[in-house]
C-alpha cells in the first residue's frame, strides 16, 4: 500500500537482573499499540553486546530504510522518562554480557565526538512536563549500550532517531502507563520530524 512508512523500535535483551528487558517489553507493547495507520512498527531486541548492537543497527538502516528509529533502554532507579539527545562516540569502558569491551572505546574510530537527534528532546519534554507528565531531557546517555546504539544510529540514519530512557520503578513502569505514553511521545516526535517548525519552540 503506497503511503506507508516504516518505524524502528528496539530494546535491549537480558540484562543483569532483568531477566526480560522492561525496554523489549515496552516495544512489544508497541507493536501492539501501533502509532498510526500509516506507519509500519518494526520491532528487534538488541542483545547488550557492542559486536552485536552494532551490526544489528547498521543492518536496520541498511535493509528496512526506517523513515525513524527508537531505541528504548532502561534507567535502573529511574521513576521517570528520559528523552536523550545526544549519542556520545568515545569513552566506553564498562564491558558487556559477553564480557567485551571495544579496545579503542569508541563506536566508531574517527567520528564526531557526539551526535545529536533531529528531533529537539528538549521541545518534546517539555510539551510533556506542561501536560504534568514526568518526561526529563538529558544530554548524557551514560556511555553504554544504550549510548552506544543510540550514537550508530544517529550515524547510520542521517540522525533520524531517538533514545528514550524507560523507567525501572515507580507509577510509569507499568507497561499499561508506559506504552500508551511511548505511542504518544513517538507520535510527538514523528510530527516534529513532518514539520519542523514544531521543534523552535524552546
């Protein structure tokens, strides 16, 4: 059907004492949801493995083209959600489920020192915040996976895609507030990426 338009929504595998990631549980719940009749969801989990998170990103920009990616990850003792705008290269030193570390601590060796989303995290958040919804902004991913990915992303789809960092306790991280909230923040941050004029108003 013509019109149609692909998004890309991961989260994470098993994770310490995550046996099932809240982040994959979400994007399933996304699947189900859906975010529009035009849009396509495509949903993968990323194993919390460097080798892996990277040849699965540039596998989805390369094959599925996404109009849009989302990576969702988990902020343990977070009770809120965390729009990331910004994707760091290098500093990686904390090792993953198989025990690696990229020896050069980078994503990728000679790239911009960070990349940020063309959607404006800030505009969205705060949108939100004015709803009385507890959605923060944050320019600091922490320098693992989830930075990781969101920076191969933000590199591989002309930085059309975003990082929201779920919460792991409190009223928002039960998958029935969660999910409906994520279809509207993505659904925020696809009209922004339509008009781009939404994102001036700081």
């Amino acid at each position: 059907m013509e019109g149609r338009e692909t998004v890309v929504v991961t989260g994470f595998g098993p994770f310490r004492q995550f046996l099932v990631n809240p982040s994959w549980t979400a994007a399933q719940g996304l699947k189900v949801f859906g975010l529009g009749e035009r849009i396509d969801v495509y949903i993968k989990e990323v194993p919390v493995s460097y080798v892996q998170t990277q040849k699965i990103i540039a596998d989805i920009w390369q094959t599925l083209q996404p109009k849009f990616a989302v990576h969702l990850g988990t902020a343990r003792g977070s009770s809120v959600v965390i729009l990331e705008q910004t994707g760091k290269n290098s500093g990686y030193r904390d090792r993953d489920v198989c025990g690696f570390c990229p020896e050069s601590h980078c994503c990728l060796e000679g790239g911009p020192e960070k990349l940020d989303s063309v959607i404006n995290m800030r505009a969205v958040s705060k949108e939100f915040r004015q709803a009385g919804v507890d959605v923060i902004y944050s320019r600091d991913a922490g320098r693992y996976l989830c930075d990781f990915a969101y920076y191969c992303s933000l590199c591989h789809g002309g930085r059309r895609a975003a990082l929201i960092h779920i919460p792991s306790s409190g009223r928002l991280s039960s998958a029935d507030r969660l999910v409906p909230l994520l279809q509207t923040l993505i659904r925020t941050m696809l009209d922004q990426l339509e008009d781009p004029s939404d994102s001036q108003s700081q």
